[in-house]
C-alpha cells in the first residue's frame, strides 16, 4: 500500500510542514452558468437556505388570531439582508411571482435565492409585515396586514423619498400590492395582493349572502382582474367591460347554461353586499346626464379598522392636549389602547406633522404642534 510522501522539516524553525497529500485543498465550485452573470464561489460551498413557510410567505403571524392587536408594537427589525428569502408564491391573478418591482425574470442562478431581488420598498413592505407592524385586519382564525405609506418612508432617509414613490406606484402597477381607502386624502394603506386575495376568499367562504346562484364565478373574476384596476377608484364601466370580457370569454355552446349566469348588476350587489367594494359618494364622471359611480376597494372588517384606528388616535391627541409635553417613556406606559399601539399612533402623528419629539440631554418629550 503506498503512504503520503514523508513531511519536510523547516531548517529555520523546525516544524513540521504537511505533506503535499495532507494539505487541505482549497474548494473552487464553480457557479452555474447562467446568461452574462457567471461568477466563482471560492472557499465554501453554497447551500440552499430553505424556504419560507406558507405562513411567512404570506406575512402574517402564526400567532396572530382574530383578535389580534391592530398596529402591535416591536422594536424596529430594520431591513432585513437581501440574502434572505422574499420569493412570494405566485400572483393569484398572473401567476408570475411577487418577488420585486420588476416584471420581467431575471436568469436563474443557484446560490441559494429564489426569485428576483426585491426593490427596497418591498423589502421594507415585508419587514414591517414580518415584524407584526401593520395594522391588523381580522379574518377566520387568522389576520392579514396593511402597511401605512408614512411606515415604509420612515424605514428609510429623505434621499430615498422620491425612489419610494416610485417603487410604491410600480408596486401597484404590476399587482404585487393593492392600495386600501382609508377616508381621508392624506393617509394612504396598503396591502400585498395575495393577502388580499386571501382576505377576499375569506369573505366569500364566512358569507351567508345567497342572492346569486354562482359566487365563486365573480369571486373568481373579481381576484383575476386586480391588476386592471390599478387607480385610486374603479368605475361602474371599468368593472362592467372586464365582466363582459369574462363571459365571452367563457362562454359555453349550451345556452341554457349561459342564461343561468350571473348579471353584470348582480355581480356588482353581490361585491358590495360582501363588502369588496365601496361606493366612492365624492368622485362621480358625468357622462350624458347621469352620473357614473366609482368605487374604493375594500374588505369586511376594514372599516371597523379604520374606526378603531381614530378612536386611539384621538385618545392619544387629547392626553397630549392637557399637558404642555409630556416624556416620551411616561407617554408610553400612560397611553395603552387595547388594540393600536402607542408608538404606532406616535410616528404616525409626527409624519403628519401634528406633534414633534423634542430631545433634550434627560430624555425625548412630545408636544403637539400648535395650529395642527
């Protein structure tokens, strides 16, 4: 049986120096090739992280119940490496993946990440997410998020503010988040799409409204057409040329069968009625002599949300209002709402510019700001 070359002695030093046989070799993998982006991994070999699970995909809690605290409170995450996994499932009504800004799909490598690179704003989205930051909105046994516009700006510094917007519009645009109304011009909410639809599926399999004989079809009709509503509102019109667009497209040769399907206007009543769709009473298009109406999209327990969301609001200006300034940390321990944090309603507050943290060399106090 041959045996490693002896080991050679160093004259200077007298240690033992390995053998060439016995030296450890230095691993060179080489990275898949794939399009233009083809480089070396030296030294370790790459393994594949695991997946997020369907709950964490999604964003929301395993802990998180129909009663789950709305805006719940923790320490800041931060942005988390672009390392980790944010590969969603597919889009519900595209079937491409809602993974970044961008629509198009970048080659494929294997180091370890699935899916395009997320642009920053869907990162932060999915690090206030992740963090239990949003406010909650209850469904069966569970809860999705909405993400406040002032949330993600705060994640970053004001240099980012205009890239923000951009991302946040091109987010909307390619059906990745939907936008929520929350009654006032300034506040903006937002939601990721398959939260939504989850949440719109929900509302459907919990209703006991039996005014159309086929719900899931405008269920289903309503979730694959997000993507064209892709402004603040959707019009009466809007809605009713992509159902017509639906039916053609699958209609069927028997015609007892067509005429059992569903009407545009029940369709529309039966959105309404589960509380899908809101009734813009501001914005109207006149067109003739009657008026066309538009809508806000919605979800059941949305508005109850919002109400609780302007109670504690509320409660905390008027505690601010009997005091000059108050500590921060007093404010805190003082201020407790069952369901909105205190610091939630706080940075909210001072995005608007309706109250200011003044720090000084014992602590941070808060005061409203006169005239707001």
């Amino acid at each position: 049986m041959s045996s490693a070359p002896p080991s050679k002695k160093d004259e200077n030093h007298g240690t033992q120096i390995p053998s060439r046989a016995s030296r450890p070799r230095l691993v060179v993998t080489k990275r898949k090739r794939s399009g233009k982006n083809s480089n070396l991994i030296i030294g370790r070999n790459r393994k594949r992280k695991p997946g997020l699970s369907s709950t964490a995909r999604s964003g929301i809690s395993k802990s998180s119940t129909t009663t789950t605290t709305i805006g719940h409170a923790r320490k800041s995450p931060g942005l988390p490496s672009f390392h980790n996994r944010y590969g969603l499932s597919p889009n519900p009504s595209t079937g491409q993946q809602n993974g970044s800004c961008s629509g198009d799909d970048d080659d494929d490598i294997d180091d370890g990440y699935d899916g395009d690179i997320p642009c920053d704003t869907l990162v932060a989205f999915h690090s206030i997410v992740q963090a239990d930051q949003g406010l909650h909105i209850p469904i069966s046994n569970n809860a999705v998020q909405a993400v406040l516009e002032n949330q993600i700006f705060m994640t970053f510094d004001e240099n980012h503010a205009s890239s923000i917007h951009r991302e946040l519009l091109e987010l909307v645009h390619s059906n990745k988040v939907q936008q929520l109304y929350c009654q006032d011009k300034v506040t903006k909410a937002f939601i990721l799409t398959e939260d939504y639809v989850k949440a719109v599926w929900d509302a459907h399999h919990t209703s006991t409204i039996t005014t159309i004989q086929n719900p899931e079809e405008v269920i289903v009709w309503f979730v694959s057409n997000l993507q064209s509503w892709r402004g603040k509102t959707v019009s009466k019109s809007q809605l009713e040329s992509r159902w017509e667009e639906f039916r053609n497209a699958n209609k069927q040769d028997d015609n007892t069968v067509t005429s059992r399907s569903t009407s545009f206007e029940k369709a529309l009543k039966f959105l309404l009625d589960l509380q899908l769709l809101i009734r813009d009473v501001q914005q109207s298009t006149l067109n003739g002599s009657c008026h066309e109406s538009h809508f806000f999209l919605w979800l059941p327990q949305w508005g109850i949300v919002l109400k609780t969301w302007n109670e504690a609001r509320q409660q905390l200006v008027n505690l601010l209002a009997r005091s000059k300034e108050i500590s921060k940390m007093n404010l805190l321990r003082m201020n407790r709402h069952p369901c909105i944090s205190t610091q939630f309603l706080l940075n909210e507050l001072v995005w608007k510019g309706r109250v200011e943290i003044i720090e000084r060399p014992f602590g941070s106090f808060v005061q409203l700001v006169k005239g707001k």
